[in-house]
C-alpha cells in the first residue's frame, strides 16, 4: 500500500510569494488532514477534509492559506501572499475512518525568507 | 481548553535501560489517546491508540497505559533504533482533530 506523499518536499520562497503544497493520500481514505509544525512548536491542527467537504477548519491561521479537495482525492495548500511566519514544516494526514490513527506524510519544510 | 504536556523533553538511556515517558493531558471529552513516533525528516508514525482508564497496549518493547489524566509509554531494554522523537496527541471533541504534545526526544545509546 503507498503512503501518503507530499510535494514538493522543501521550498523556499520569498515573502510575498505564493506557494501551493500537494498531499495525495492513501487510496480510500476519505479523511485527509493538514498539519503544522513551526520550530520550537508542537504539531497544530490546521484542517480536515471528509472526501471533498471541508469538516472542520478551524486551525487554519488566516485568509491567506487556502485549501482545496476536488474530488475527494489529492488535496492542495496554497499560501498566499507568505509570510516570514508561515515558515515550518507542513503534513499531510489520511484516515479512513474520522478519529482512528492517522498515517502521515514526510511533510513539505517551507522556509520564507 | 484542550491540552497536552509531554515530559521529559528529552531522554538519554544506555542500551537495555528501561524507562517510561509520561504524557499527561486535559480535554473536554476524551476520543482518544495516540502515541506516534517521529524519525528526524519524517512524519509522525502511528504506534497506538487507547480510548480508556486501565486500558494498555504492547508493540515490541513498547507499552503504553492510561489513566484519567495521563498516559505512560514505558519503553523495556531499549535499542538504539528505538532512538526517535515520541509525540503524544488526544483527540478533540468533535472527532475532526488531534492536539499533540511537543514530544519527547530518546536517545539509546549502546
């Protein structure tokens, strides 16, 4: 069974810039989560996903992070415009049933410089 | 407000010392109790979940317990593969979510 696979796996990019992440979960799995970790932080919560709906997202940070499910398959995150302080490492989580344990993602390390 | 403490925040052990971790939380409604492991560039990976006061559940020389307040992963004659970040998470109210704890890191030495 493939994992779930996040790309690219580093960026770097100005402040100002945009940058859109990719999560492809595992095949099946309706449930697909995003995840933050900034330096020194522990892993917060940023949205869920059943199929293509959105759950909940109330850990999302601001307006200017976006994302998206179409299909109920890969997900996307845009950033947009970046910000020094979205610098971290961002996962991608899929479940196939809401609250059993996840499988992660090796994450996207996003640095803005 | 939903809360997770993980101590210590770091852990050095001699090849075949045992010890224990401790992860102690405060949440509104408990749905779950989940322990992870997280190697250096890697995502967390999934080793347990426990839903209930007195429950326990073992993997190689893992075992974690749980009580109303806490949970300990004890860790018997560690290997130095067994050298990782642990990172300890409940699950919200609502199902949608987990909250983790910074983690610990353990370092096994042989």
């Amino acid at each position: 069974e493939a994992g779930v696979t996040q790309f690219p796996s580093h960026s770097v990019i100005e402040k100002g810039q945009t940058v859109t992440l990719r999560c492809d979960p595992i095949s099946g799995h309706d449930n697909l989560y995003w995840y933050r970790r900034v330096m020194g932080k522990e892993i917060k919560f940023l949205l869920h996903f059943v199929k293509e709906s959105k759950q909940d997202e109330s850990g999302m940070p601001n307006n200017r992070f976006l994302a998206e499910r179409t299909g109920g398959t890969y997900s996307t995150l845009k950033v947009q415009p970046a910000e020094l302080e979205d610098s971290g490492v961002y996962f991608c989580a899929s479940s196939p049933l809401q609250g059993a344990g996840y499988t992660f993602g090796s994450g996207t390390r996003l640095t803005v410089v | 407000e939903d809360q997770v403490t993980q101590s210590p925040e770091a852990l050095r052990l001699q090849e075949g010392e045992s010890s224990s971790l401790n992860c102690s939380y405060t949440v509104s409604g408990l749905r779950g109790l989940f322990w992870y492991r997280q190697d250096p560039g890697k995502g967390p990976e999934f080793l347990f979940t426990l839903y209930s006061a007195g429950e326990e559940k073992e993997k190689e020389r893992l075992k974690a317990t749980l009580t109303k307040k806490e949970s300990f992963l004890h860790i018997t004659a560690p290997k130095p593969e067994d050298s990782a970040t642990y990172l300890c998470a409940v699950g919200n109210q609502a199902g949608t979510a987990l909250i983790f704890g910074k983690g610990t890191t353990l370092s096994v030495s042989s």
